[in-house]
C-alpha cells in the first residue's frame, strides 16, 4: 500500500473510532479482494470502504465505489463472515476522504444485502 492510502486508513480509522466504533482489523485480505477496516458498532460488524480523493475531478471518492469494486466488498465480506462461529447483524459504511488536508465524511450503508 502506499503511504497515503496507509495515511487515509489511519485518518479513517481514528475518525470511526472517535464516533464510537472499535477496529477490529485492517487491511484483511483474501482471495476475493481486501476490506480496509472491519469495527464493531455496538453488535453490528461494520465493513469500512476507505476512499482518499485529492479532488472531485472524474467523479470524487464516492464515485470510486462502483459497482465491480461493491461485488469485491461483498466477496470479501462473506470470506470473513465464514471464518466465525456465528456471523452478526452486519453493514457497509465508507469514508472518504477529499482534498488537502483532508474533509471526512462518513457514508452508512453504502451496500445493501
């Protein structure tokens, strides 16, 4: 990863964290694709997108989930689930991150299963 993709995850990271979420892992990774952060909010597993964005030219951060990308969080998702015993309420939530010094914000539900 380069460093400020490393950068955004640990803006990101601390932001949820600030908002009451805890990290559970980063940069998991399978052969389906990678989930940047996973975090419990409460008894909910949360899937975290994170997005780094100098600008909005071609679309933004958020335009940069598309479709093929939201398949490969899916994929990825269910290869983590089938590793526990019994898999929770879960969602996908993104944070983007635009300009410099970065803007956050934080997207829910950006999937839904």
């Amino acid at each position: 990863m380069n460093p400020r993709g490393e950068q955004a995850e640990v803006l990101a990271a601390a932001f949820v964290e600030s908002r009451g979420l805890r990290i559970i892992a980063r940069n998991y990774r399978c052969r389906h694709g990678e989930l940047d952060l996973v975090a419990r909010d409460g008894d909910t597993l949360v899937f975290i997108e994170v997005r780094r964005r100098t600008g909005s030219r071609f679309g933004g951060a958020a335009a940069s989930i598309n479709a093929p990308k939201r398949e490969k969080l899916l994929k990825a998702a269910r290869h983590y689930l089938a590793e526990l015993s019994a898999p929770p309420a879960c969602r996908f939530d993104a944070v983007l991150l635009t300009g410099e010094p970065p803007r956050i914000e934080w997207l829910r539900n950006i999937i839904e299963e």
